[in-house]
C-alpha cells in the first residue's frame, strides 16, 4: 500500500478538484452535499463548482481515538522523525486497525446503527433532497459513512445517494465510494499529525 503526499495546502486543493470533476463528469448532479467533519468539511470547502448549485450541511459522528501513534506516545513527535518512519509507521497502524476490523467484519455489517439526532435545518434539507453526494477525506473500514447513510436514509429513503472520498485504505470496508481518487493507499493530508504546522493549522 502507498503513501500518498498530499500534505500541502495547493496539493490538497488540487486533489479535491480532481475529485469534484469525477463527480461533475459522471453527470451527478446533486441537490445536497453533505460534509463529515472533520476532513469532509475541508473537502467540501474546495468544491467550489458543485458548491454554487447544491445545498451544503454537515453531519458529524464522534469517533473513539483508536490510532496507534497515538497510544504508543509518539504523537507530538512525529513531525520531527523522518517521512520514512513515518509512512512505516503509518502502515503499521493501518495494517492493525485493518486486522481488528476484519475480526469483526460481519457482526458490524449485520449491527443496527446508532442513528445520529439531526437539527431541524439539515433534516429539512435531507428530505427535500432527491440526489445527495456524502463527502469525506478517507475512508478506512467504512463505520462512520455507514452510519450517516443509514441516518439519512431515515429521513429521506428514496434519495439517490453517493459517495466520493480522495482515498480508501482498507481492502473491503463496509460501504464503497462511487467517487474515489486513490483506493487501497494512504493520503497525507496538510493536517496530519506527521506533518509540521506552521502558523495556524487548517482546521
């Protein structure tokens, strides 16, 4: 699996835009657009075109931090080891968070979801929606897209929905992108822990 650097802020930007022509060029063209902070709300904020014709929301679900960086303590170093160590260590977490997941692969996929509580505003928008794109970043086992499709599918079930991410790491995650630039490899984004911030951070 490769390491992708996209770790400048004009490197992300011109990712996205590759991203939001895939979308544009299939001829999807969607009424709402719908952000998973926090890498999805960055995304969205580059797709300038689609942006001007659909209505934007965000719907978020709180994560548990499982990332092994960061139970190691390596955290606060890792701008500073080489970007080689870095990209191992970056396939060392992915390569365990992966074996957990396909541990328990099926019971997640048979699971309810806890669907999450939507504000009156973006609910509105759910169910006056006929085509809706889902963004993020990345997605890695699929559990957090999962659970937004499955909320707004509560709202509004006969949504043409579809998803478009930069990248996808794990092999067989519980939902597929329709839109995806880099599948089976890991993204360097400029707000990785593994990158030096200078000045304010961009999230």
């Amino acid at each position: 699996m490769k390491v992708v650097d996209v770790d400048k802020v004009s490197d992300f930007s011109n990712v996205v835009q590759q991203l939001e022509n895939k979308v544009i060029d299939s001829g999807y063209d969607p009424n709402l657009i719908v952000g998973i902070p926090t890498g999805g709300r960055l995304v969205v904020d580059e797709m300038k075109r689609l942006s001007k014709t659909s209505n934007i929301c965000f719907i978020s679900k709180q994560r548990k931090s499982t990332a092994t960086k960061q139970k190691l303590g390596l955290k606060k170093y890792l701008p500073y080891l080489p970007r080689i160590l870095n990209n191992v260590l970056r396939h060392l977490e992915s390569w365990l968070l992966e074996r957990k997941f396909e541990k328990k692969r099926d019971e997640l996929l048979s699971e309810e979801a806890s669907l999450i509580d939507l504000d009156d505003e973006t609910k509105k928008m759910v169910i006056d929606s006929k085509k809706i794109l889902v963004v993020d970043d990345a997605i890695d086992s699929g559990q957090t897209m999962k659970v937004i499709i499955e909320t707004i599918r509560q709202y509004n079930p006969v949504a043409e929905i579809k998803l478009a991410v930069i990248n996808t790491t794990f092999i067989n995650p519980l939902v597929k992108p329709d839109y995806c630039l880099f599948q089976r490899q890991i993204v360097r984004y400029p707000w990785a822990n593994d990158v030096k911030q200078v000045g304010k951070k961009i999230h």
